[in-house]
C-alpha cells in the first residue's frame, strides 16, 4: 500500500485522522500536506517568554506553509494548538529529538539546558543561541549578536530601543512587522461574572525573583475601591504565592476572587477582563495575548522590550529607578506610582 510518509498526519504507531474521520488511505486522499521544511522552536521559559515568543509563528507559517513545527518548552500548555509537536523537557523527549534532523532550529533560551540540546541536534540551519566548548552559551551567527550583548551588559540594555518580539524577529533574519501573540483560549470554566459594569482585573503578582516589582498592599486595597466607587467592578488575578493577600484584598478592598487556577483557567479568567493592571508578569504577556488594554507598571525593565500594540499605557516612577534589574528596590521606586495616577490611565483606556 501506498504510505505518505512525508505528510503532517502520518503518526507511524496509530492511524492518522483524515482515516479515522473518512477512512481514506493515501492513494486516494485530498488532506494530503506534504513537509517541506522541518523546524525546531527551542524557548523552554519563562511562562511569560513563551508567550510573547509566539509571534514568530505567524511569520514562518507565511514564509514556510509546509513547515513543520515542533517546539520543546517548559510550558507546553501556552503553545497554540496549530503548532505540530508540543514537547517538554524530558529525558524521553530530548532522547527523540537527538534522534533527529532539522532543516531550522531557532534557539531563544542562553540556559545551559537549552544550549546544549540545541548545539547537538543536527540542522542546515541554526539560529540563536548554541554552546562553546565551555559549556557556555554562544551565538550561532552574527544576527543573535544584539540579543546576546543586552542580555550581557546593562549600559547596551538600557540603550536598547527594540521590543523583545522585534530582537528575536531580527535573530532570525525577519522584519518584525506587528506580528501580534498567538493564545489559544479554552472555556474550561463558566465563570457567571456580570458584565453590566467594566471589568478590571487586577493582578498583584509578580514572582518572587524581582520583588522590587510589588506594589503595597494599601495602594492595591485604594485602587479598587476607587474602581468600584466610580461603576468598575474588580477581579482579583494571581497564583498560589497571591492567594492569602488577594483574599486580603477582597476582604477590604471588595470586587471578586475566585482563587488561584492552572494556567488554563487562568487564561479563561482573565479572558473575562476589560482592561488589566499588573506588574511586569506572566499575566501582563496573557492580557496581551488576549488583546485586552494595559496598564502596566514598570520600575526595573527596559520600558523599550514590551509591546503593547497600541493597547495601553506603561505607568513608571516619576524619578526614574536606578535598580536595573535589581531583585529588591532599597528605595521603593514602585511607592511613587499612585493608585489615582493608576485610576486615571485605566479610565483612558476602557
């Protein structure tokens, strides 16, 4: 019998869905795609990373429809559904792809564990971050050079004046061209929330490498009550480590809580918002994936590497923080953003 070997259903243990669905076989099948470039996407994290690297997608899917894509990451819930293989790390799955070959792999991660899978599985092309002979991350060609230097010096960073998503568009020989994420969205959960009012959510986590990005407890209580005194309701948004405060929160500074979800539900969550607040976290890159407006706090960060489409606003202290990148703030810069200052861009922008 005639087997397609080179078409994106073929599975080789178990039969591929055009035959389960019309019982076809491939002498006489129109759902025929044949693969003409093989792509490996290497970004394993952070959660936040993953999301905000899915624009690259939507370029290759153009420049390549007969790509076919596999991805290895640490998040594997927050790759689109239209990619073709989802991985994580694992010693099963790093296993399989040694066992292969690539026309392109397009390493984005500089951790040891990344650098070295992609240094030793073979490909035509490579772009991006590979290993030296040291065990240390190094470039595959001169195109990844600005991403590699901003992430070594912090003077280069500051001067920085590209989007993420524009730096690693670049380290694959692309024009970034607005390329919006890619977030699929699963209604797992009926969440029964009333939307007669605007619904802000508010997500007061940020992580616990840079804490210099929290804000206090009592400008988070004043901004909600200041939201639903003016006709906004509140969803309280964070993870397990928010739980106790954002039930805090609720108690005195009322709105909703619903607790803390995976990453699936959450995304369904915050699908219900408006407009978000939130500091420099994984939920400032799912509101952008959802298209939702911004407004983001900002201390510590190159203001320049965030993209917000044109959906919102960067709030930052009004003295310039000098902690770049500096997991605690002796200063407490984040104290200089007000929470009428935050009640004013969220009404600017609902």
């Amino acid at each position: 019998m005639k087997i397609n070997f080179d078409c994106k259903h073929y599975k080789g243990y178990i039969p591929c869905e055009p035959h389960k669905k019309y019982g076809v076989h491939c002498d006489a099948c129109e759902h025929y795609q044949m693969i003409k470039d093989r792509i490996l996407i290497i970004k394993l994290g952070a959660a936040g990373d993953v999301i905000r690297t899915t624009p690259l997608l939507k370029r290759i899917w153009d420049e390549m429809p007969q790509a076919h894509i596999t991805w290895l990451t640490d998040f594997p819930d927050l790759i689109p559904q239209a990619v073709d293989v989802v991985v994580d790390y694992s010693i099963k799955n790093i296993t399989w792809l040694l066992g292969r070959e690539f026309d392109l792999i397009i390493s984005l991660d500089k951790d040891k564990e990344a650098i070295s899978v992609a240094e030793k599985i073979p490909a035509k092309n490579k772009y991006g971050f590979g290993m030296d002979s040291f065990g240390r991350c190094r470039v595959f060609n001169e195109l990844s050079n600005h991403k590699l230097e901003t992430g070594l010096f912090d003077d280069v960073s500051k001067r920085n004046s590209k989007s993420y998503p524009q730096e690693i568009f670049e380290l694959c020989g692309y024009n970034f061209m607005g390329e919006e994420y890619i977030l699929d969205v699963s209604k797992v959960h009926q969440w029964n929330i009333d939307h007669s009012k605007s619904i802000v959510g508010l997500n007061t986590g940020c992580g616990g490498r840079w804490t210099s990005r929290l804000w206090s407890d009592q400008n988070w209580i004043s901004l909600a009550r200041t939201l639903r005194e003016n006709n906004f309701e509140v969803i309280w948004l964070g993870g397990r480590q928010e739980d106790n405060k954002n039930k805090k929160y609720q108690s005195e500074g009322g709105g909703i809580y619903a607790g803390y979800f995976d990453l699936k539900e959450f995304v369904s969550l915050m699908d219900e918002c408006d407009i978000v607040v939130s500091q420099v976290t994984m939920a400032m890159h799912i509101a952008i994936g959802l298209k939702k407006n911004l407004i983001l706090m900002n201390n510590i960060f190159n203001k320049n590497e965030f993209e917000l489409y044109g959906r919102g606003e960067i709030i930052e202290p009004t003295i310039p923080c000098g902690c770049y990148y500096t997991p605690v703030c002796p200063h407490n810069s984040m104290s200089q953003i007000t929470p009428l200052k935050i009640f004013e861009a969220v009404k600017n922008w609902v």
